[in-house]
C-alpha cells in the first residue's frame, strides 16, 4: 500500500493532530495546568477550523475516500459547530465533578468527530461502516459522562443498544446489497442496480435507510432521542443535536444519490415521502407536549431532520447545496437555544420551560437570545431560518411532481404547527410571570462568546451569499 496516499487527507490528519495534542496536554501536563485544558482544545481546533478551508483534499486508496469541494465544504461546516460546542462547554468541563475526566471528554469528542469525517469521505461502504462505529459508539461513552445521575446511565444504555441493533439492520442491508451487486464501491453498486426493481433490492435499501435513519432521528427510528437527550449532559447533547446530525445528513444524500441513484423514482423516492411525512408531523406534535427544554428540543430536532430530509429527496446540487445551508443555519440556531439551557442550568439547574417564566425581567440578554433561537428555528423571516427552509422547499420542487408539491404543503403545515411552539417559550420568557423567576447572574464569558457568535449567525447568515458558495462546491455532485 501506497501510504503517501495518507497525504490526500490533510482535514482527517489536521483533526487527529489536535486530538494528539489535547491527549499530551492531557497526559504529561501537571495537575495545575490542567485548569487550562478546555481553553487550549478550543484553541487550537479554532485555529484547526481557520486552516481547514485552505486544505486540499483529493481521492486515495482506490476511490474508498473521496476528497473534493464539496467534502471539505462539510467538513468545515461540521468543524463551526464543533468550535461553538467546545466555548459553551469551557465552564462546564471546568466544574468540579468533571474535572478528572476532562481530557477523555475532548478526546471521545475529537473522535467521533473524525468518524464523521469518515462517513461524510467514504464512498465504499466499508470505510462508511468504520466512520459509522468511530462516531457512534464513543458517543454512548460522553451521554454516560455524568455518573452523578441515574438518567445519564439510562439514556447511554438506550443510546448503545439502539445503535447496535441500528447498526445490526444496516449490515443486514448491506448484505443484500454485497449479493446483488458483488461490491461495496458507490459507483459499482450505481452501476449494478441499473434498473433493478427486485424485492432484495427493496428490502436492502430499506434497511440501509433504517440503519442511517437511526442517526438521523427520523421517525420511526427517533425512539431514542428525546430520553438520550434528556439524561446526557448539555454539552453532549448540543453536540448530539447538530454535529452527528449534519454529517448524518450529508452521509444519507451520499449514499442514496451516488449508490442508489440509478432506482430514486423506482424504489426509495416513496420510502422517504413516507419518512418525511411521519418525521416532521410525528416530531412537531410531541414538541407540543414537552414541559422539559431539552426533551423539547430533541422533538424540535426530530421535525428538523424531516427538512433536512427534504434535500436528500430532491437528489440534486440544488438539493445538496440546501442540505448543507440548512444544517450550517440549524447549528447556529440550536446551539444559541442549546447555549440559554447551559448557562442557566450551570447557574441555577433549572431545564423546564416553565422555570423560564418571566425570564425577560431579570435575564434581558438570554431572552433574547433565546428568542432569536426560536424565531429562526421556526423560519421566522428575516432570520437565517427563514432562508433555509425556503432554500430547501425549492429544492425539493425543482421536481415539479405532483407528489412532491403535496409533501412540500404538507411540511408547510407542519412549519405553522412548530410556530405554535416555538412562540411558546418566547411567550413564557417575555409574557408570563412567576414569583419564583431565575434571579439575575452574569454567565461565563465563553458561554457569553459563543451565544454571541450563534446570534451573529442567526442575524447575517441570511445576507451574507453562503448559499451560492455552497452551490458552487456541491456542483461536483450533481
């Protein structure tokens, strides 16, 4: 084996310099320099996150990895939000109940994070399954971080079964796909399905989409999420609700698109108007019911994935470049919410929308950053929400069907429904009143730094042309 090949993946080998980095830091520091460890990882993943653009990526080990524009362009968007995870959880990984694990948690971090990579590169399903594991399983590890909590336990548990057994029907499919085809390679498998309509296909691309669904949350295989986002840490579950979500995304339309794309109208188009559907309704009237903030978020992120969904249907450049536009704006927008919930919860403990009541009077700055989160989540215009669901209702009726006009209605439906929502906790923090209101405190400034740098995102994403950089880098997948 040619190992220079190694030097075509200059983003993956960057990554795993931090990860080094942060592990000797970690390792050979002494005990009064590790107060610093948080500062230093985002540190240097933030210069890691400046460099990235500017490293040129191409194909290695015979076509398994793919390097191009349109990859880097993901990676870059997956490494923002990382950043903005690593600043909100400075204070939190300085508290006294994880500072002994503190390194372990950036490690596992930086790990799934370089499985994504993977999985957003492969274009052979067996580096895809290798991606797959490295991202998910470590993840179990950091939703069990708070061993103070008996629901940190249980939603790991849940998280690691149901990956498992995810991971199990994946495999099964591929399988089924390894028998018609007599490869793992994207293209050869394009080329092999070529009008192929049997039942083994069916049911191959059935389970292939199940087990990626998993990551996903889409419905039905969302089961896990709300519990799992309740009991980890907010940190983990900020991250949960972005990052592995984005590369989860990206990794769908690619497989779907370039090893399934030959048999889109004949076999999986249905498959997905059935999952959007049931996603997006299914996710918006359990959101309603939620009295916790981050079980309520996990649902908001449920209905969200059935947009993001959207781009991968309309299998296209188009498509693709909203995909990554929407999922760019949603890690702003979630991880300004994400970031209210931590700074008050690492003040006060408080996660239930209706400790927020009156949260205005006391908490002005929050609010309305919390606000902004809401509004933008919901497609409010002018925030970058609105862009990004206009982006990806587009793409989708590039197609000009029938059907596809029906299911952009209906997630048009479901947008007014996730607005009653939404306004349900601007409504509490601006309007309600309680005698018992979170008394005023001054929050730590890198949560301050990162809720200003998701504000700032939430305001210009939506002026600044984003949109037509990303259409430009995902041309070389259409």
């Amino acid at each position: 084996m040619d190992y220079s090949q190694f030097l075509n993946m200059p983003q993956e080998l960057g990554l795993l310099l931090v990860f080094l980095l942060v592990f000797l830091y970690d390792l050979f520091l002494p005990k009064k320099a590790q107060s610093g460890l948080a500062a230093f990882t985002a540190v240097v993943f933030a210069i890691f996150t400046i460099a990235a653009p500017f490293m040129t990526a191409a194909p290695a080990f015979s076509g398994m990895f793919e390097g191009n524009t349109a990859t880097s362009a993901v990676k870059c968007v997956l490494n923002i939000g990382m950043l903005i995870v690593l600043v909100q959880s400075v204070k939190w990984a300085n508290s006294e109940f994880i500072t002994v694990r503190r390194g372990e948690f950036y490690s596992l971090l930086l790990v799934t994070l370089l499985g994504m990579y993977f999985m957003v590169s492969a274009r052979h399903f067996l580096l895809f399954i290798i991606g797959l594991e490295m991202a998910s399983l470590p993840i179990a590890a950091l939703v069990a971080f708070d061993k103070r909590r008996y629901e940190s336990h249980e939603a790991a548990a849940k998280y690691l079964f149901t990956a498992i057994f995810s991971s199990a029907v994946l495999l099964m499919g591929l399988s089924f796909v390894y028998a018609l085809s007599g490869s793992l390679y994207f293209d050869d498998i394009a080329y092999c399905v070529i009008g192929d309509t049997s039942a083994l296909l069916i049911v191959a691309l059935a389970f292939v989409i199940a087990g990626i669904g998993f990551k996903l949350s889409l419905v039905p295989f969302h089961l896990w999420t709300a519990d799992v986002y309740q009991g980890a840490p907010t940190s983990v579950t900020s991250y949960l609700s972005v990052i592995s979500k984005g590369a989860a995304a990206f990794s769908f339309l690619v497989v779907l698109s370039q090893a399934f794309g030959a048999v889109y109208s004949q076999v999986w188009e249905w498959m997905l108007y059935a999952l959007i559907i049931l996603t997006i309704t299914i996710g918006n009237l359990f959101a309603i019911r939620q009295t916790n903030l981050k079980r309520f978020l996990a649902f908001s992120s449920i209905s969200q994935a059935g947009y993001i969904v959207l781009g991968v249907i309309a299998c296209s450049a188009l498509g693709m470049t909203s995909l990554m536009f929407y999922v760019l704006v949603y890690i702003f927008s979630n991880l300004a919410a994400f970031g209210v919930i931590q700074a008050i919860e690492n003040n006060c403990g408080k996660v239930n929308i209706d400790d927020y009541n009156g949260l205005y009077k006391t908490n002005p700055m929050l609010s309305v950053a919390m606000m902004l989160a809401m509004f933008s989540l919901a497609g409010i215009p002018p925030f970058a929400g609105f862009f990004s669901k206009f982006f990806i209702f587009t793409s989708a009726l590039q197609a000009g069907t029938v059907s596809m006009y029906v299911l952009v209605l209906i997630a048009l439906i479901n947008t007014i429904v996730s607005l009653y929502y939404y306004l349900l906790v601007v409504k509490a923090m601006f309007i309600h009143q309680d005698d018992c209101v979170i008394a005023p405190f001054k929050s730590a400034l890198s949560e301050r730094i990162a809720l200003l740098v998701c504000v700032i995102g939430i305001i210009l994403i939506g002026i600044v042309p984003f949109f037509y950089t990303f259409l430009e880098a995902a041309s070389v997948l259409a």
